[in-house]
C-alpha cells in the first residue's frame, strides 16, 4: 500500500477555478496536533508566502512588493510503479516551526515534518520540508524561495518512490499570458508582465513536464500513475509545470536510506540576457514546428 493516501474531504479553490474534490480511495487519518497553526505567512523585506501544510494548497501565495506571483505549488508522491500519486499533506503533519533567522521583521523560514504515521516512531516513511524566504529592498520586485526536500526510510526494506512537484505561477498576478520554457532539464523559466521566474532544481529530476492549467494538476489526482513527458517548453498561457523525481530509498541503516532534492526559485525584473535566451528559444521552437509541418518534397 502506497506511504501517500488521499483524504476524503473536498478542498475549494480560488474563485478563478472553482471547486475541486480529492479522490476517495486508501484513506489515512490524518492526526495533525492542535498546536499547529492552520497556515503560516512567511515575510522578509518586500516579499511574503502564505503556506497551507494541511491541504493540498500548499503555497498558495507568494507576494512581492504587494503583488501575488503564485497561485498553487505542492508536493505529490507514488510508492511504486502503479497506482496514483497523492498529495504530500495526505501524510501526518507531525512537526511544523517557523522562525525568524536574519532578525527582519516576521519569521523567513518554516520546517515541516510529515510521517505516514500518528508519530515518528512508528512511521515507516518521513518527509522533511524546508522553506526559506529571503526578499529584497523595496520596491525592487526581486525574491527568493528555497525549498529543501528530504524523504527517509524507516524500514528493514528498499522503498521506491516518485515524487513530484507542481508550480501554477500567475506573474504579476495574472494567469494569461504567462511563458514558460525548459533551457535544460534542471531549469524552468517563466515570464509575464514584466516579471520573471527562473526555477533551478538539484539533483537533476528524472523527468519534466509544462503545460496548461489544469491538465499536470488532473493528472496527479486522477486513479493512476503519472509519468511525465519531457514536453511542453514554450508553453504561452495560464502555464503550469512539474518535474518528478524518482529513486529508491535503501534500507535504514545503510547509509543511504535518506534522499532528497532542493529548489531555488528566483523572481525578478528580466535582464536583456535572459529576455534574448527566451525570445531565441521560442523562435527555436517556431522553427522546429515549421519544420515538422512542411510537406515532404517530391522527387
């Protein structure tokens, strides 16, 4: 049985998307302590998120200079081959901190704790999940999130996993017209009015995927297994992207049972380097389409 479950509850969305309900299926009851808030702010400078641990909203907003950049970014995860993925906040919350470590005004850094158990001890997978936030001076529309992964195996026996992230940025708070390409399979770039996204990721994931809203979101709440495609750069659009990770966690105890990935993403006001790199590579991909749609010449 997969370590994610769903819960049965529905969650509502923003009024943009309307309502959206999880699957039913392997239900886990989900023992989260009181103690911990139903959200968190995160602030420093000019920049604030707003994460959700406990539904599948996750960081749902991202605020720099006053003007949200980001709809929805979450984690989901597979054991396993087959069946669905299910959304990290399926997991027990088991521990949730958020502190202030560069003395600016409000708390920059939140740590997240999941098991697939009520506590530590008698879970067999855990999920560590750090957030840091570090804004810039006002007025600048720059930000940074870095985002530190880490899943541990606490059995006697090797556990596969594939784990995927999902990120729906609305630059400058609107959906429409946003740009997302691939440089390279560790990267993503994204643009919209005036502002830029560029996504570094580590290790390299096994696979990425752009495409438009709500298609990658469907395809990790649906009843099987997502594979993504290596696809969709130069996406224009309400755009929405994923990567996935997979990798088999060793036994504990052996020096290896513990695997994880960072994020660091990046807002900003484009530089005429970066505009040129994007701007070549849609004329690239234009390029490659007319190709693909030329009649074979006749002999």
């Amino acid at each position: 049985m997969s370590r994610f479950h769903n819960f049965t509850d529905p969650f509502v969305r923003g009024p943009r998307r309307g309502a959206l309900s999880l699957l039913a299926g392997a239900v886990f009851a989900v023992a989260v302590p009181l103690a911990h808030a139903t959200s968190y702010t995160l602030t420093d400078l000019n920049s604030s998120i707003t994460v959700d641990p406990t539904s599948q909203d996750g960081i749902s907003a991202w605020k720099v200079d006053g003007v949200n950049q980001l709809y929805q970014q979450w984690f989901w995860g597979r054991e396993g081959s087959t069946g669905p993925e299910h959304s990290l906040d399926s997991l027990t919350l088991l521990n949730a901190k958020a502190t202030d470590t560069n003395f600016n005004p409000g708390n920059d850094t939140l740590s997240l704790l999941y098991g697939d158990g009520t506590t530590t001890a008698d879970s067999s997978l855990t999920v560590a999940l750090h957030l840091s936030l570090a804004g810039g001076a006002a007025g600048s529309r720059t930000s940074d999130l870095n985002t530190q992964a880490m899943f541990s195996n606490l059995t006697d026996s090797p556990v596969t996993l594939h784990i995927f992230q999902y990120s729906d940025f609305d630059l400058s708070d609107n959906s429409d017209n946003d740009t997302a390409t691939a440089p390279n399979a560790n990267t993503i770039i994204q643009s919209d009015g005036g502002m830029i996204l560029t996504d570094s990721a580590a290790p390299t994931p096994s696979k990425w995927q752009i495409g438009p809203y709500s298609g990658l979101l469907d395809s990790l709440n649906d009843s099987g297994p997502t594979g993504l495609t290596d696809s969709g750069s130069g996406t224009v659009g309400d755009a929405t992207y994923a990567r996935q990770w997979d990798f088999t966690l060793p036994p504990k105890g052996s020096g290896g049972a513990t695997v994880g990935f960072s994020l660091d993403q990046h807002l900003s006001v484009p530089d005429p380097g970066t505009v040129l790199l994007l701007a070549a590579g849609m004329l690239g991909l234009a390029a490659a389409n007319r190709r693909r749609a030329a009649p074979a010449e006749q002999d």
